[in-house]
C-alpha cells in the first residue's frame, strides 16, 4: 500500500532495525520503544486491522514468531507482553496490522 510506512519497510523504502525476517513476516524494534525491549511483528502484505486478518495460517505464524522473539531476547522465562491495537479507541496509530512484543521490565494492569 503506497502510502503505508510499514510497508514502505517491507519494500526496503525505509530500513528499520530488522530482527526478524522470512517470506510472510518481518520484525524490527521499535523506534519509540515503551520498555527495554520493544519489537514490532507484522506481516509482509498489506493488512489494516486485527479485525481484517482473516488468514489463520497467518495469524499463527505472527503469534509463533512473537513466541520466538521473546525467547531470543531473553524474555521469556522472566515473562514479557504481547499487544494489539486495533481502531481508535485501540490505540491504534499505524494501520498495518503490528504485534507489540514488550519486556525487560514489569508490566502493570491495567494499561492505560
Ligand atoms: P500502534 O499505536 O499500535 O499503531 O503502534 C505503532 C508503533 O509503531 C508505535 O509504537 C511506534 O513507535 C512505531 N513506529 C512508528 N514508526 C516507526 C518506525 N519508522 N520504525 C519503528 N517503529 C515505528
Ligand atoms: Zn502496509
């Protein structure tokens, strides 16, 4: 999508911190990261919304790789946070579908 910033990173218009990259996902830290660790897994085409992810095989996989980040960065034992935004009252800022991996600190509940 022309005008989409994270798929201007898919198309290597824009060149993030890369931490993971295959045929359908890519993963790279956040440029305003919100704990020590702050990775962001999308998919390579184009989706709005969790609420248009309609690919389960997909889904699958975006979760799996936040599953593997998190290992990778040492978090997982320690415990980390996955996070979904989606529309406005989500929070969302960024319509390309994105899961927030977040950890190296504790988090609270609720979040804000
Ligand atoms: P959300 O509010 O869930 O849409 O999250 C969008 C996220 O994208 C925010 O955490 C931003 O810091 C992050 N972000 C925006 N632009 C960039 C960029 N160029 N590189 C890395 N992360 C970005
Ligand atoms: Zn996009």
């Amino acid at each position: 999508m022309a005008d989409c910033i994270f798929c201007k990173m898919v198309a290597g218009e824009i060149s993030p911190d890369v931490v993971y990259e295959d045929d359908d996902v890519l993963a790279f830290r956040d440029i305003n990261g919100q704990a020590p660790t702050h990775i962001l897994v999308i998919p390579k085409v184009h989706i709005s919304t969790l609420d248009d992810l309609d690919d389960t095989e997909l889904a699958g996989r975006l979760l799996k790789t936040v599953s593997k980040l998190a290992r990778q960065e040492g978090l997982a034992d320690d415990g980390y946070r996955t996070v979904i935004n989606c529309n406005e009252k989500g929070g969302q800022d960024v319509y390309h579908l994105h899961l927030h991996l977040l950890g190296g600190r504790q988090m609270i509940w609720p979040p804000g």
